[in-house]
C-alpha cells in the first residue's frame, strides 16, 4: 500500500522485510531451524515445516492489516494499536537491527506488534488462533465476522491477487481463481462467481448512477480496487490522501490529518446539496 511504502522507504525497511522473509526462507533449509524459527516468532507451540507457510501469512496479514488501519491516533479496530502503526511497526524493525542486526528478527517483532498490540500482555503466539486463512489471501480476521466474509469471498467476490517480491515486499505466493475454488469448494461446496459482482454492482460502468460518493484512502490497499475519478456530476470520487481504511466514517479526532477534515465537509456538502435537490424536485410535483 501507499502508507506502507511510504514508511518504509523513508525508514530504509523495506528491504529489511524483504531480507527477513528471505532468512526465514533460509533458516528453515538449515539445521536446528525448529528451535531458531519457535524463539525468534515467540510462538507458543515448537515449530515445524506444517506450520510454514502459515507462518508466512501470519507476517505477511500483519502487515496488511496495519496498512489498513494506519491511523493516525491508537485505535482499536483490528487490535491495540497505536498511532501510525505502519510507521511503528518500521521503527520497531529498526531498533532491532540495530540491536541484533538480524532481518527475521526484525520482521518478527514488527508482525509482532499487531497481534500483541501495544498493551504487550502475549507472552507467546499462537499463530493459528491469530491468523485463520481464507479465500482473502490478506485474511479474514478472525471469529463470526471471518466467516461471513470469507464465504462472501467464496460466493460474491473475485479476491485472488497474489505477490510476487517484484511490485510489492512479500514472498512470492501464487492466489489465483483455480485456487481459490479449490479452497471454496473443498470449504463450502461452492464455487466463487466471475459476474455476480459485476451484474450487482453495474461493474465498471456507473454513468447511469447519481448521487453517489466515492470516498478512498490513499493509505487504504483497498483504494486500487476504489472508483477513484469522477464518473459524472453526480457521481463523485474522492480522494484523501492521509486516509487509512473508512477514517472518513470514523468519528472526529483531534489528530484527523486536513486531508480528511476537507473530505468530510466535502461529503457532508454534497449530501446537503442533494437532498435539498430533492425536496424541491419533490415540492414541484406536490399538489
């Protein structure tokens, strides 16, 4: 995402995740790799090569997830986290290299921080009970809410984008629709639909539309799938630039960054201007 790029080229640490996944990758071909992999993840169960490549996705959704909700003020949405988690789960890698000079170390104790927030109370970490994967290679989180959404991911969605180390800072893992109706089918018995989205949701195709507000954070890796242009007059795109997910729909807060200040009062402006819009239309056929 745009918010984790950003802290993480200005903090130098894109390259520590990337050489953390790639010592994790190496540790496990090596000798004695059980003990080093279950101490420097803290987990609570003795690892194994079963547990590997959840392990790989129980990093790589910490950090999604903290790009997510990269706010600029400690909320609770996904976890305890505090303000800019991005930018802290950056900092967090960089005091440990300069303590250990150890990249797996590195991206443990910034994974770390989403599942133990900054309450800290986790002395170890279960990472099946943390992490549950599901049609949304970014994850579901976890309890009744997960379920929902990944059988919305099985049914509604096409979510099947995988990383490759080249555009972005993960792991190469292949995610593509075979796949993913493989996993749908073997959990649900369905299979996910290619149109319905599109036959629901007008597809790309919304100049029909009116009175619609698009709004995206720009920190949000959910804004490349956003409508971020104008569609017409009344269908509007906005774009706020220090946005994580939704925080235009989040209540006020003494450090909302201007961008989404600016937002709302664009949005609540809108609103007004057609819902008065509509009374007078409503007026003119009143007898």
């Amino acid at each position: 995402s745009a918010g984790f790029q950003e802290a993480v080229v200005s903090t130098q640490s894109t390259g520590v995740t990337r050489n953390g996944f790639t010592k994790l990758y190496e540790t496990v071909k090596s000798a004695g790799f059980q003990e080093a992999v279950t101490s420097t993840f803290k987990l609570c169960k003795p690892f194994n090569m079963t547990q590997f490549d959840h392990l790989v996705g129980w990093v790589r959704n910490s950090m999604l997830m903290m790009a997510m909700v990269d706010y600029p003020y400690p909320a609770e949405f996904f976890g305890d986290l505090p303000a800019w988690p991005v930018t802290a789960a950056c900092n967090i890698m960089l005091d440990e290299m300069d303590e250990s000079g150890d990249e797996m170390k590195a991206l443990a104790a910034a994974a770390g921080l989403f599942y133990n927030g900054t309450s800290g109370t986790k002395k170890c970490f279960d990472i099946y009970e943390d992490f549950i994967e599901c049609a949304d290679i970014t994850g579901c989180g976890t309890g009744p809410a997960a379920v929902a959404w990944d059988w919305q991911c099985c049914t509604e969605f096409q979510l099947a984008t995988p990383s490759n180390n080249v555009t972005d800072m993960f792991p190469p893992l292949q995610w593509d629709p075979k796949i993913v109706g493989k996993y749908c089918s073997e959990k649900y018995g369905v299979t996910p639909d290619p149109v319905r989205a599109s036959l629901n949701y007008w597809s790309a195709d919304f100049s029909a539309a009116s009175n619609i507000i698009f709004s995206n954070g720009r920190l949000d890796p959910w804004h490349a799938g956003g409508v971020l242009t104008d569609v017409n007059p009344t269908v509007k795109a906005i774009m706020i630039n220090d946005g994580a997910h939704h925080l235009d729909l989040r209540g006020s807060h003494p450090e909302d960054p201007k961008s989404v200040i600016i937002a709302r009062k664009q949005e609540v402006a809108l609103i007004k201007q057609w819902l008065a819009e509509g009374r007078a239309k409503k007026n003119r056929f009143d007898f």
